[in-house]
C-alpha cells in the first residue's frame, strides 16, 4: 500500500498539469485525475506488475480525457437538434 500511496502522490501534480495543458481547463484536469487515481487504486494489483505503471495511469487519464470530450460533444448537438 504504501508503493500505491508513493505514486498517487507523485503522480497526482504530473496529472493535473497534463491533462490542464490538454483540456484548458484545471477543474476538468483536476476531476479527470481523481477518476484515473481511483482506477490505479482499483486496478493496482494487476498494474503494480507492468513495467512501468505510470505509463498506464497517464493512457488512463488521456482516454477519460477523450471520453469526457467525446460526450461533450454528443450533448452539444443533441442540445442543437433539440433547439
């Protein structure tokens, strides 16, 4: 546990700072870090083993960054058919 906590906490600013550069927006960055920190902790049996973890948390938090502006899209031309 205490591997996990080490790298959540040096993870945690590399993150945010990535994913603020890629969204512009640091309290989507701060949210799409969070979720990808719970998945390290969900999944971290499994990925404690890879050679490098920190490699899979930052495709983790890169593709919830895709989904969330991938959703956000969809909501935006349902809002104009809609409208």
């Amino acid at each position: 546990m205490e591997e996990l906590f080490a790298m959540c906490q040096q993870e945690h600013p590399r993150l945010v700072g990535m994913l603020g550069l890629y969204c512009g927006d640091h309290d989507v960055a701060e949210d799409l870090a969070q979720e990808a920190l719970i998945r390290l902790c969900r999944d971290w049996r499994r990925v404690r083993k890879l050679h490098a973890p920190e490699r899979w948390l930052h495709r983790v938090a890169i593709n919830l960054a895709h989904s969330h502006y991938r959703r956000k899209a969809i909501e935006r031309r349902a809002l104009s058919l809609l409208g």
